[in-house]
C-alpha cells in the first residue's frame, strides 16, 4: 500500500507559497527592485539568524513533525524519517552555508 501526502497539507503548502511569490512580486512591482534590494540588504543578518532557527526548530522538533505529518504512514516508514533526522540537519546546514549565506557565489567570484 502506497502512502498519499494528505490532501489538506499539500494544499496549504502550496497555498504558502503562493502567497509568499505573489506578495514578492507584489512588492517588487510597488516599490521597485533598486528599494527592495536595498531593504533586504539592510536586515540580512536579522534574515540569516531566521534561517538558523527554522534549521533548529525542524531539527530538534523531528520527532514531532513525523508524528504529525507522517501520521498516516506505516510505523516502520515513521521510524526509517525519525532515523534519518541527522542526515536531514546536515544538508539543510549545508544549503545553507552554500547558498544562504553565499558561499557558492562567493567561490565564484573568486575563480572569475
């Protein structure tokens, strides 16, 4: 038996991001990419400091997040996603060093 994603999730997932591209874009329109480039400049420490949290709040509440959202999966599926907590906190920290805080376009740079 195949194990579906519930249908409510994936429509609020989809419903979020949605939301997030059409206020960017929303934004962007409004006060132009020159002021928004510059806002963003300006709290990007305070954005990179977020980032870290949602890394610790997805890592050290896994346990929760599989029993909630994986609910509908069998036991064994459960226990094989908590077992894989740590490999999952390794590539969200290396995206994010990589990417997030701009390692790979840093790199880059340096080679050019």
């Amino acid at each position: 038996m195949r194990a579906r994603i519930p249908f409510h999730l994936l429509l609020g997932v989809t419903a979020a991001f949605a939301i997030v591209i059409v206020a960017g874009l929303a934004w962007n329109m409004i006060e132009g990419a020159e002021v928004v480039r510059a806002r963003l400049d300006r709290i990007e420490w305070m954005l990179a400091g977020w980032r870290w949290v949602l890394i610790a709040v997805v890592v050290f509440g896994w346990r929760y997040w599989v029993s909630w959202l994986g609910g509908h999966l069998p036991h064994e599926a459960q226990r094989r996603l908590v077992d894989a907590r740590w490999r999952v906190a390794g590539w969200l920290v290396i995206l994010e060093i990589l990417l997030g805080q701009n390692l790979l376009g840093h790199t880059v740079e340096l080679m050019l």
